[in-house]
C-alpha cells in the first residue's frame, strides 16, 4: 500500500512540474501532504515537514549566503580584471579565443549562476567571433561547456542532491574534485581543437610570417594584424560605476579563495563561512549601512526563490522520508534489480545523466527520481551518495545548456543568434561527451563503481 501511495506521490508531482500544472514550489509542498493525509497519518504529517525542513536548513542557508556573497564581490568589481585581462589576450586568433571564452565562462560561473554567465560571457566575446566570421555555435558550446562542468557546491544541482540525501554537499563534491578536473582538461581541449578548426576554416594563419609572405586577411577583408585586438572596451553603466571598488580588487580575491578554500577542505560548514565571507565583503566593500542594505536587496530576489523551493523539497523528502513511502517503495523495487547488476547502478546513471537533461528538470529528477534510486541502491547494498555523484555528472549540470526545460538554454541562443536546433545539434555530442569523461573518470577515480 505505502509503495503504491509513494509511486502514486512521485508520478503526480512529476506530471504536475513538468506539465506546468504547478510550480516547482506548490507541487513539492502540496502533493505530498495530500497523500501523507490519504494515507492516514493526519497530524503526524506536521512532524514529518518539520523533520525534512530541519534537515534542509544548512542547505538552503549556505545557498542563501552564496548568492549574496559572490553577488556582493562581483558588484565591487572583483572579475573587472579579469574579464578585461582575458579580452585583451585572446587577440584575433581563433584558438584563443575560443579557450578563452571558456576560461572568462568558467570564472563567471563562479557564482552558480547559468544565467549570468551566459549575460556577461556571450556579449564580452561575439564582436570577436562577428569581427572575424567564427561559428557562433563554437561561442554557445565554449560558454555551455564551461558552466556544465563547473560544478560547484552551491550550484542547483550540487545543492538539490545534497538536499534530497539530507548529506553534506562536501561529501558530494569532494572526491569530485579531480573528476571536475579532467573534465575541464576535455572542454579545454576541445575549445582548443575547435579554435585551430576555425583558423583553417577561415584561412588565418597561426604562424608568424617571413619576410615577404603574404599577410592572412581576416573574415572582413582586412589584414589580419591590422584588425583590432580585441573586442570593444566594456562600458559599465553609472550605477555599476557607483558600486565598484577596483582598489579592493586583492582584497576581495583573496577573501574569495579563503572562503572556497576553507569550504571544500571541510575545516568549517560552508553555510557559516559564506555567512562570515558575506558579512565581511559587505563590511569591507560597503561599509555604509544604506549601501549594505542596497546590495542585499540587489540579490534578496534569486535567494529568496531558490531558498524556497528548497525549504519546499524539505517538506517533500521529510514526508516521504517520515511516512516510509520513500522506503517501501525502494524495497518493492529491489525485486525488479537482478544483485549482481547493483554495482552497476552509478555507473550506467552518469552515462545516462546528460540525456536525463533533455527529460526532467532538476527540480522533478533531483527531488522525485533521484531519491527513489538512491534509495533502491542503498537496499541492494551501495552508498546513495554514489547515485547523488553519477546524477551531477551530467544531469543539469553539463545538460542544462542545451535542454529545452530550462530558460538558460534559451538565453544561449538568443544572445548568440542562432536557432535552437543548430544549437542543440552542434553542442549535444560535446557535451555528452564531456559528462562520459567524467564519468569514465570516476569509474577509474573509485569515486563510482564500475
């Protein structure tokens, strides 16, 4: 009865998100406590939202303070430099730019954001790739690649499945920290291969030329070292002018490296060093009260929506966890696994994680799918933090650039001008070829069983 109950609980919810018959919010508060109170457990099902919210808590905090903190030090002008550095580097050489488009992505992405780096990475690098003719689909792919991988502990998927597991997401990403690393060392090369293929496509020549050879002329018919360097300068707006603080640039860099380095080595929890790491960066870059009170409220809006749907998966797992549908349902399906395939289980996950993108968004695979296997493993004998690992290989994390459920995808192609079919048919193969790696790599990394 309670497995039925939960497979009952599970379809509705997916069906109602990805239906758009509810919000991701509704659906994950209101379709449990219907079917706690159908299964008769009435009252006790406040305990049981109590349960999973506590459970929640550090999660949903360390989110919060995420959000405000690399808001805060972006507001100061703490990636000014570095974008502009990146810019003037790459120079008109398609290689180069190509990688570093993938580069100023990857530092973007920092905050965890798909969104923003996909608004400041793609307007900074398409005069270069229009100057010179380049494939806008290499731009998409360079940005898409760069946010995919980059998968943080305060990105959605990372905080989704540690939220779903009631674990700390250190122990998610910790022993991915080299898998991340390879699967950065892929996308490079890539970008890399795709830059050199653009040069010849183009006829711009690598090499410096000897006396007498000819110059190579670029896509607008200019010799190409006469073409400009780079992109156009960066044009800040009054308000973004007001709020910089280049003179705190190594200040806020160094505080930055200090917060992630003391967070990813587990010395302290991270939602208490991003609460301190913001306190300070308020302190440091504003340290006028109004001003503080500006930059919280510049940011209060994206915290408050992702805080909420994760205090709302607290209320979910807390029921399924409280009622034992998650339980009973995982034992009915154990019947289904022949044992000697259950090790198996993680490995086939991450293969099939990026295409699970195109299918569920993060909110129904994170909080519906993904507890149920994970809770089908730990029956047959596994670690569910395995399952937790396989899924953000590739699930919304390589996969959410080029899946339709997301609005990022969207802001991708329209940014870069292009259709969303190209898109997809272009960076598809890359992109699942980037979570394989990854996971191959964990395979080998003993992070996942084979």
């Amino acid at each position: 009865m309670l497995a039925l109950l939960g497979l009952a609980t599970i379809v509705v919810l997916l069906a109602a998100i990805m239906t758009n018959r509810m919000s991701p919010l509704v659906a994950l508060i209101a379709v449990p406590i219907i079917a706690a109170l159908a299964g008769g457990f009435g009252l006790e099902t406040s305990k049981f939202i109590i349960a999973g919210i506590r459970s929640i808590a550090p999660t949903a905090g360390m989110f919060v303070f995420a959000i405000i903190f690399f808001g805060v030090v972006t507001d100061a002008g703490m990636m000014d430099p570095i974008i502009d550095r990146i810019l003037r580097v790459v120079g008109t050489k398609p290689a180069r730019i190509t990688m570093g488009t993938t580069l100023l992505a990857l530092l973007i992405h920092l905050d965890g954001s798909g969104a923003v780096c996909f608004l400041i990475t793609i307007p900074a690098m398409l005069p270069l790739y229009d100057r010179l003719g380049m494939d806008k689909r290499i731009l998409a792919l360079c940005v898409s690649m760069a946010a995919g991988v980059n998968f943080l502990p305060w990105t959605g998927p990372m905080i989704r499945s540690a939220a779903a597991l009631k674990v700390p997401v250190t122990d998610i990403f910790n022993p991915l920290i080299a898998v991340q690393g390879i699967g950065l060392l892929f996308i490079f090369t890539v970008a890399f291969l795709l830059g050199k293929r653009e040069e010849r496509r183009l006829g711009l020549s690598s090499r410096p030329l000897a006396a007498g050879q000819a110059r190579s002329v670029g896509a607008m018919g200019a010799p190409e070292d006469a073409m400009p360097v780079g992109p156009a300068p960066r044009v800040l707006t009054p308000e973004q002018i007001r709020i910089r603080r280049p003179k705190l640039f190594w200040v806020n860099l160094i505080l930055t490296a200090v917060i992630m380095a003391v967070m990813i080595e587990g010395a302290v929890d991270p939602v208490v060093m991003f609460m301190v790491g913001t306190v300070l960066a308020l302190m440091i870059n504003y340290p006028d009260v109004k001003m503080q009170k500006e930059r919280v409220d510049a940011h209060a809006k994206a915290a408050l929506m992702m805080a909420s749907i994760l205090l709302a998966a607290g209320v979910f797992t807390g029921i399924m966890t409280g009622t034992k549908m998650l339980t009973a349902m995982a034992q009915s399906a154990v019947a289904f696994v022949p044992p000697d395939m259950a090790q198996h289980v993680p490995f086939a996950l991450g293969i099939l994680s990026m295409p699970l993108s195109l299918l569920f968004d993060p909110d129904s695979y994170y909080f519906g799918m993904m507890p149920v296997i994970a809770e089908v493993y730990k029956t047959l004998g596994g670690d569910p933090i395995q399952i937790a690992q396989a899924s953000v290989l590739g699930q919304m994390t390589v996969g959410f650039p080029v899946s339709p459920l997301t609005p990022a995808t969207f802001l991708v192609v329209g940014l870069c001008g292009i259709g969303l079919g190209e898109h997809q048919k272009f960076s598809i193969p890359y992109l699942f070829a980037a979570s394989v790696v990854m996971t191959v790599a964990a395979a080998i990394l003993g992070v996942i069983p084979f």
